[in-house]
C-alpha cells in the first residue's frame, strides 16, 4: 500500500513539473474570428506557429459555448494555489494540444480528438478521481467515462454529428 501511495506522489511531482513547464508557454495561445476565401475562418496562434482554420467542424467546436467554458477551468486545477504565476487554462491547452496535431499532420479525426479531449474537465480536474470511485481500477477510468457521458449531455456530440462525424 505505502509503495502504491509513492508512486501517486512520484506521478503528481511529475505531473505539476511537466505542467509547469508547459504553462510558461501556454499563455502564446490565442484565436481571432478572419475570413479566407469568402469563408469563415479562425487564426489560431500557438507557441507551435500560428495556423489558419478553415474546417467547419473546428470553428463550431472552438467557439462553442462547451469549449469556451474551458477558460475558466484552469488546467492545474488545485495545485493553482501553489503556481499562481504559471496558471493557464483548459481550453489553451486543448488549443495547444490541437496546434501539435495540426503541426504534425494529423488527421481531421485526430485534431477533432485533440480539440475536445479535456472538454468535460471540471474545477478540481483529476483530483474529483480520488473521491467519485471506490476503487483504484474504476479512478483509471472515472474521466474517460464521464468525458463521453458530457460529449452526450453538452451537446458536443450534436454539433460533431451535424458535420458527419461521432464521437
């Protein structure tokens, strides 16, 4: 028991440093709403380049009220008390992580994935694990689970299916 609680300690040191570093760097990402070619479009720039967003699917899901929601939930959840200076949210990151996907060729499936892969996140993020399950199998599995169940009751779902697409 104690060699499986170093290891959780060991995970979250991990976690916060990688986070950290990540963080001083988030803060590049940004959107503006432009037109390309009479269309629609979104310039999104990233600390991985600055990328033009002409895909239909992507600017519904980027600027929905379900993604914009991700601003206020702040990607270090509770450690933010302790690394107020490195403090960025989820949906930069969710930005960010689309921007490398994009950046190395990725399909429209796999930025789609990317994209609103934190989506469902809330203010205390992975920590909710800890107290939502009674055993540490069902804590691997408590954000995937309730990440489709809020794809289904945000709407998230809808809007991917107006464009052919499923979760």
């Amino acid at each position: 028991m104690q060699k499986q609680a170093s290891y959780y300690k060991l995970y979250a040191l991990i976690l916060v440093l990688f986070s950290t570093l990540h963080a001083c760097f988030a803060n590049y990402v940004s959107y503006e709403s432009t037109i390309h070619n009479e269309q629609p479009a979104l310039t999104i720039a990233t600390l991985y380049g600055k990328f033009l967003i002409t895909e239909p699917v992507l600017i519904e899901l980027i600027t929905s009220p379900q993604m914009e929601r991700l601003k206020g939930v702040r990607q270090l959840g509770v450690w933010y008390q302790a690394m107020k200076p490195y403090d960025y949210n989820r949906f930069d990151h969710s930005l960010g992580v689309w921007a490398l996907v994009k950046k190395f060729n990725g399909s429209l499936q796999e930025q789609i994935a990317a994209l609103v892969h934190d989506a469902s996140h809330t203010a205390f993020s992975h920590v909710g694990s800890f107290f939502f399950v009674d055993s540490e199998k069902e804590m691997d599995a408590f954000q995937d689970n309730e990440h489709l169940n809020y794809l289904h009751a945000s709407g998230l779902a809808n809007i991917l299916q107006s464009h052919g697409w499923s979760i």
